[in-house]
C-alpha cells in the first residue's frame, strides 16, 4: 500500500479541521458538580443525569472529560458501585451512534477504557449482548418496533411512511438497525440495561449537544414523555417523571447547554459547526 505523502498528511491533520479530540477544561469538574447538585435539589438520581451528560460529553468528542464525569459521579453519596456507573457510562455511549454517528463512539469510549481504573473496567460485563441470530432476530424486530411506536404515537406509521419517501430504505435501516438493535436493550437482566426514560434522555442530550435538528429534539421530548403516558417506563428512573414535565425538560436542555458551553469553553457545539470556523476563513 502507498504510503500518505506529508501535504496530505498535514492537511489531513491541519489546525483548523479539529482533527483530534476535545480537551477536558478546567472548569469541567465543577460544571459537572454543579448539574449533580442540581439535580439533587430536584430529586433528579445519579443515573438520569449522568445519562444526559454522558451523551452531551459523548456528542462534544472529549473522553477526558468523560473520565471527570466518572469521577464526579462515583464520588456522590449513595453512588452506584464504580464498575456500574462506568458501565451505564459506556452502554449510553454505545447509545450515541444512533444520533452522533460511530466516530465519536469510538474515539470517546476506546479513550475512556484507556483511562479508567483497569480494576474497574475489568467488572463491567465483557460478552457482547447484540448479537443477531435466527432465533432471535424476530424478537429484535418486535422491541424496535415497540420502541419506534412508544417515540412517535399517534404518529408512528404516518412517519415512517415520509421517511420511506425520502428512501426506501430509511426506515427499515432505522427499526432494524438501530431502534430494534441498539435503542431498545437487549432482554437480559444485565444492571446495565439503559431502559426507555434514560434512551430518551440520551437521544434528547446528543441532538441538542449537535445543534441544528430542532425536530428531533422536540420529537424525543414527547418522546421521553410518552414513556410515562404509556406504562413503557418500565424500570424506576428517580426524578423521572419530573424530568418528563414542561419544567424538567427545560432544566435538561439547560443542563445540556451548559456543559456545551463549558466543554466549548464559550465557543459551542463541535458537532457541526465545529471551533476552527474562523481558521479555515483566515487560512483561506
């Protein structure tokens, strides 16, 4: 194979395409610190809220700051064990290629396994639990189908029917790929199971993390409420049903832009319009 010449490789690389990833800032910890008091004050558990700045972090592209998130988290009272809090870290993260894509999956969770405690990341689960197989992939289908129908009532049909419009193929490859395989969890009893309220939570964190898609956050707030409307909020989710309020889903748009804000340390999202707007501009 020929090898990259170095213009290419320094253009690849160049300052104002943000090639790597996002530094943790200083003052990250205590934006961390700030949103778990909140949601304290409001009776908001450890797991709703790493949830949503799990998937903003994830969305931001800064596995430092993700090891600071596990820091803060394990560090409250009445914290979950370290190997589950990193466990519902890392099952969120995997949650996120539905809505931010694989590259920042990858980047961020294979740097979060690097820099977290070997005997920690050691306790968490290690088989996979979405393999597809003959005998289960029906089962599979049916939950991404619940899940799309859970989202989306009364509308479900009526939306897939556009999507498909756009490309036959768009909605199948959104129920069997990923509502069916990756949003809805796996039937297990792993204490890792995200479930439907935190699913919501993390699709609401990443598309208000990227900027741009105002329907799909709005789509996923009804989203988040419907799983209380439903009975489909299955698992006991502490503080989920005031989060699922008018009040509580502006406290999580503004907890999620806070960490935008401070991840981007006053600069914004990295997502789409990205921090190197001005460089590119200046070196053009």
């Amino acid at each position: 194979m020929s090898k990259l010449s170095e213009p290419l490789k320094q253009l690849i690389n160049a300052s104002h395409a943000l090639p790597g990833t996002l530094k943790a800032p200083p003052s990250i910890r205590s934006t961390y610190q700030r949103i778990a008091s909140s949601a304290k004050d409001r009776g908001v558990g450890i797991p709703a809220w790493l949830t949503i700045s799990t998937a903003t972090t994830m969305t931001m592209n800064s596995p430092q700051s993700m090891i600071e998130l596990f820091n803060v988290a394990s560090s409250q009272p009445s914290a979950p064990s370290p190997p589950d809090t990193a466990g519902l870290m890392r099952e969120v993260g995997l949650k996120c290629i539905s809505f931010n894509g694989i590259p920042r999956t990858i980047n961020v969770l294979g740097a979060f396994r690097e820099g977290m405690p070997k005997d920690v990341f050691d306790k968490i689960p290690s088989a996979p639990s979405r393999k597809l197989t003959a005998e289960n992939i029906d089962d599979s289908l049916a939950r991404g189908r619940k899940l799309w129908d859970s989202v989306y009532k009364p509308f479900e049909d009526k939306l897939l029917d556009r999507l498909g419009q756009s490309h036959p193929n768009l909605p199948v490859h959104i129920i069997n790929g990923h509502y069916s395989n990756l949003l809805s969890d796996p039937p297990n009893d792993s204490p890792l199971r995200v479930g439907r309220v935190l699913t919501s939570l993390t699709g609401i964190s990443c598309l208000r993390a990227q900027t741009g898609v105002g329907p799909q956050v709005t789509s996923h707030v009804f989203g988040l409420r419907k799983a209380f409307q439903d009975g489909s909020a299955e698992r006991e989710v502490e503080g989920g049903e005031w989060l699922a309020s008018d009040e509580g889903n502006q406290w999580i748009l503004n907890s999620i832009d806070e960490i935008v804000q401070a991840l981007g340390e006053g600069k914004g999202t990295t997502f789409a319009p990205g921090m190197g707007t001005e460089k590119l501009k200046a070196k053009l």
